[in-house]
C-alpha cells in the first residue's frame, strides 16, 4: 500500500521500494534508454559484446560475452556497470539529448 503525500506541490508516493512524483517516467523507460546509450556507444566504437568483456578485463572486470549480453538485453544493470563499459571502450562523454 503506497502512502501519498504532498510536497512542493507535488503528489509523492511511498512505497515498500521507492518513491515517484506524477508524470515521473516508468523505470522501464530508464533501462530501455541507458541500454540504448550503451549499445550506441558500442556500435559507434565497432566494439562487440566478446571484446568489451576483453576490454573489461584490463581494467580489472572479469565479465563473460554472454554475461554482458544478458545484461544489456536486461537493460537493468548497474551504474558501476555502466561506468566500466564506458572507460573500457575508451568513452568519456555521454550526451544525454541525443538518447
């Protein structure tokens, strides 16, 4: 059972797991655009899924390919995850207007 209350003028729920405000997005619409911001930073570096787990491993991740494409697929992943990805394939700037 969500409990409501008002702040700033804003109705915010609280539940057992987290907390939204009206006209927040669903989390699912946060996984589906970090998955694409990866696969995109991927595919601009031509880097497939068995050398990122490569690319991983030097900077001290032990990922397997499948384990990484179960992952993404999922698009549930961490924000340390995230991060390890991206300094592995050498990326340093993410723009978030273009996802």
């Amino acid at each position: 059972m969500a409990i409501f209350t008002v702040v700033k003028g804003k109705n915010i729920g609280y539940d057992d797991i987290s907390h939204r405000t009206e006209g927040d997005m669903p989390e699912e619409h946060w996984q589906k655009r970090v998955k694409g911001i990866l696969k995109a930073e991927l595919k601009r570096r031509h880097v497939g899924y068995k050398e990122l787990a490569e690319r991983l491993h030097t900077v001290g991740v032990e990922e397997t390919d499948r384990n990484i494409a179960n992952k993404i697929a999922r698009g549930g992943f961490s924000a340390v995850f995230f991060v390890q990805c991206l300094q592995a394939i050498g990326c340093h700037t993410v723009h978030l207007e273009d996802a």
